[in-house]
C-alpha cells in the first residue's frame, strides 16, 4: 500500500496463538508481514504472553516488538492450554512505533458459560498519534447475542472517549455484495448506531474477506472510528501473501488513516 | 424438554379478529411446553394488562425475548414486528438478524436466543418466518440464515417456525399432489415447489414432524387446515432423543390463530 503524506498504518491481527499453519511459533512470519504493510499500529488477537512451549518459556510478543522496533501493550482476559504444553495467559496486545500511556486492559460484560473476554486501551504519547487512544478487543466466537452484550459494555466505556478507534476480531460476519446494508448483522448495526463508520465498509478495496487465511470466507477483522475522526480513512485491505497465508489463520486487515491537524486539538468526536 | 412453534397472527382470532392473547396462554399452558417460538409478533401491542408478549410470558410464567425485523416501509407510528421465544429457562442473551434480500414481500428475520438449561448447559434456539409468496425468497433467506446456522453445526440447537414452505413428504401420492395443485390454483398461486425444505434437509436438519410425527399434520389455515407450513427442525446431534411430535389440534386451538402450532418432544 502506498502512504499517502501525514498517514498512518493500522493493522488489526488475530494471530492465532502464535501457531502458523504449521502448528509452529515463527517470528519471522509474522514480523514480515508487519513490514511488508509498514504498519505503525498493531492490534494483536489471541496473543499468548509469556508463552510456556514445551519445556521453553518465551516472551514472543517482546520478542517480536523488539525486533521491529516497537513498544508493545498487553491485556489478557484469561488462561489457554493450547495443545499439550502450550499456555499461558492469553489476550489482545498493542505494538506501536510510538510510545503508549494509559494503557488499560477492562473486563468485557460476561454471560454465564461463555469465556472472559477483554478489552485493551492505551494513548500514544508523541508522534502524528499524539492524543489518539487506540482499543483492541476480541469477541466472543459462538454468538451473537453474547457479542452484543459484550459490544454494549465496550461502547459504554470508550464512547467518551475521543478521539479513539477500535479495532480486533469480532466474530461477526460483515456481509459482502449487494445486500450487504439490509443484511448488517446485529452487532454492526450497534456499532452503526452509536456512531462509529466500518473501516473497510467506508474505503476498503478487494473482498476484505479476513478467515480462514488459506481461502477466506468471511470479513470478521475490523477497525472502526467515531464518524468524526473516520474521515481520515484513506484505504483499508485484507492482506494476502504467501507468508500471511503460513503465518495465522487469519489475514491482517491494513487501514490508512490521516488527520493533518494535531489530533488532540481537532475538535469533538 | 418440549418445543413448540406457534404463528400468533398478529395478536389476533382467525375469524373474528378480536385479541387472542388470553387463548394463546391456554393453548400454550395446555401442552407444556418449555419452550415457544412465535410468529407474527408486534411488541410492545398494547393491551390494558400491559404489553401482549409480556402478558403471555407473565401468565406462563416464562422469560421472553423479542426480534423485530427489518421494516420494509418505516412509519413513524408503526409497532415493531417481528419473531420471539417463550422459555420456561433463563435467556441468557438474544440477537435479531435480518434475512430480507432486496426483493421481498415483507420483513423476515431469525432470531437467535441463548437459553441456559437446567443442567448449566447453555443452547441456542433460533426462531424463524420465511416469505409467504416466493419460494426463491425463501430460498435467498434461506442461505442468509444459514450463514448464522453453520456456525452451530454439530452442536445442540433447535431451528423452529413458519417456514412457509411446503415439504415434498407431505404428498406421496398423486392424489395428494393432485390435491396440492388444485388448491394452488384454485388460491391463484404458483406451481408448488418443495425446494426450501429439501434445501433445510439437506444441510442435515431433520423434520420433526416427519421424523416422529403422528395424527393430523396441517398447520395452516387453522379452521379448515391445508397445509403444513410450521416446522421444528433439529440436527443430527439432537435427532435421536425425538421422542414425538404432533400438531396440535382442537376447536380452542382452531380459534385461537389462523395456525395451528406443532409441539415436538425431545429427551435427554
């Protein structure tokens, strides 16, 4: 993707456990389709961290944003065996060209028998970003309904927020083609109505199809903006390579987003 | 457990068209059932007990949950309209999907409701109402709903409601066929076709009522019945514990709504 002058590169990631297709944890992967998309922001699902791999313990995600010269944010939701040794505690992760503060990691509303679900926050501190809050969440798998209660607990606590943009793995089908606005399932028809504009759905190019990385089906990776700031929204793609298709079950979804005036004193969102 | 699927007409008597709220809890209450789908549902109708779906979950002391559908022509004043679940267990959390493609006759959607069983368990229940002119509709519906459906594969779930659709195990005979297609004609509608629920079957859903059932089998319309249109569709993981179904069928339950519901029993 080519930049545009005053952009940034937001990237959204479920990078499931860190196993590739493979069943392997390989940075290499991983940190190559980062560059490649010269991401500046990361949002990460399913991150492992540390992670107790056989008789190892790593810390992947440190390693990771070390590599690519990255600050890196952390906020499990709860404990994963993965496999026989392979746990640790699991969440959603921020990296990060910029420094971040405030970085928050808040408990999701939870329905009985469904999994502990969270949501994580942090501000970049200096930079283009400078004042922009970035969240990472990862919705519940099974249901709609539950995804619904959880997206109501999420927009009650950012909503004040701004300016701010959310970003993960939702679960939930954004429908493709022409019907695709009378068929908006439930949980982006919330986020519709508490004002945020979809990524993808404003200035996407291709399917946007992110899962399964091998041949996806389905567009459930976003990123999405308060209405204000979402002008920004240059382009948005769902990456495809030989090395994103090893590297997760799911495709990154890439967004473009510029603002020309400091952020912080850009008005109301 | 015992599932029912039940087309309310809109909180109205078949003939009269007079509030049937208090024959519906009758009807219900008699056959026990621990959980109802409807059809046809406006909430919040207004009654002087109060809402007409909390007033029937009230008398039967049962949770409800409400899906509006899409409305096709938004008016200001209109009632919301749409599918809803009775159950005597907890509903954990509930969310209404749209399946109306750009053509249609009307507002459909699927409601999806997760019950918590007595045994901790939680299980889905979807609620459904297919187009009631276009069996292509149906069928575009159809595969909306299943994008929501496949994800539940190979786990417990029910799939209940007015599907509108006609199955081809309803007419072995050529008598019957000949039967159908004179009552198609003799109403002004197309030819019958048998494609939805061949479509509903093949995706591994089982016909309750072909599976197990027994008696009189038409749902609609509930005074001279003709047709049976109203279904509970379970998967292969549920299909073994179907222990019966039936309609069910009286002079109260005839006059209570222009269909008549389907009861299935399901064990374990």
């Amino acid at each position: 993707m080519r930049r545009s002058e005053a952009s940034v590169h937001l990237m959204t990631y479920n990078i499931h456990r860190w196993a590739g297709r493979d069943q392997q944890i390989d940075l290499d992967r991983l940190a190559a389709v980062i560059q490649a998309a010269d991401a500046d922001i990361v949002g990460l699902n399913e991150v492992l961290h540390p992670v107790t791999v056989g008789q190892t313990n790593t810390a992947p995600l440190a390693e990771l944003a070390e590599r690519l010269g990255m600050h890196y944010a952390f906020g499990p939701s709860g404990w994963i065996d993965y496999g026989p040794s392979w746990h640790g505690p699991v969440g959603n992760a921020l990296l990060s060209r910029y420094p971040l503060t405030d970085v928050s990691n808040t408990w999701l509303p939870r329905l009985p028998s469904t999994k502990q679900r969270s949501l994580l926050g942090a501000t970049f501190t200096s930079g283009t970003l400078q004042g922009l809050t970035a969240f990472v969440t990862h919705l519940d798998h099974a249901f709609e309904g539950t995804r619904l209660h959880q997206m109501n607990g999420i927009i009650k606590h950012i909503a004040r927020r701004s300016p701010h943009f959310l970003m993960g793995d939702f679960n939930t089908p954004g429908f493709l083609g022409p019907n695709t606005h009378r068929l908006l399932p439930p949980v982006l028809r919330l986020m519709r109505r508490a004002g945020y504009e979809d990524a993808f759905h404003a200035v996407g190019h291709g399917h946007g199809k992110t899962f399964p990385s091998h041949t996806p089906l389905v567009r459930i990776d976003f990123l999405f903006m308060p209405y204000h700031w979402a002008r920004g929204f240059r382009s948005a793609r769902a990456l495809n390579s030989g090395v994103t298709q090893q590297a997760s079950d799911h495709r990154p979804l890439l967004v473009e987003w510029g603002w020309s005036e400091p952020i912080a004193a850009a008005g109301v969102a | 457990m015992k599932v029912l699927t039940y087309n309310v007409h809109g909180w109205l008597t078949p003939d009269a068209g007079v509030a049937n709220v208090d024959r519906l809890a009758e009807v219900i209450a008699a056959t026990g059932a621990d959980l109802v789908g409807l059809n046809e549902v406006f909430h919040p109708w207004r009654t002087p007990a109060g809402p007409a779906l909390k007033v029937l979950a009230d008398s039967l002391g049962m949770a409800y949950a409400f899906g509006p559908t899409l409305p096709a022509e938004p008016a200001p004043d209109a009632v919301p309209y749409g599918n809803a679940l009775l159950s005597r267990w907890p509903i954990l959390a509930y969310a209404a999907h749209h399946l109306s493609p750009a053509v249609s006759y009307g507002r459909r959607g699927l409601l999806e409701t997760r019950i918590l069983l007595p045994t901790g368990q939680p299980f889905t229940v979807y609620v459904t109402h297919l187009d009631h002119r276009s069996e292509s509709i149906r069928l575009e519906q159809w595969a909306a709903a299943n994008t929501w459906l496949l994800r539940d594969r190979g786990r417990p779930h029910l799939l209940m409601g007015d599907f509108n659709a006609l199955a081809a195990v309803d007419y072995p005979t050529s008598e019957t066929a000949a039967r159908l297609r004179a009552f198609q004609s003799a109403q002004g509608w197309p030819t019958p076709s048998f494609d939805l629920v061949a479509q509903v079957l093949k995706t591994g859903y089982v016909d309750a009522f072909e599976r197990a059932g027994t008696g009189q089998k038409m749902t609609w319309p509930s005074l001279e019945p003709e047709r049976r249109i109203d279904y509970i569709f379970l998967p292969g993981v549920l299909a073994d514990g179907l222990v019966n179904c039936a309609c069910v069928d009286d002079p109260v339950v005839r006059g209570a709504s222009d269909h008549l519901p389907v009861l299935a029993e399901i064990s374990g």
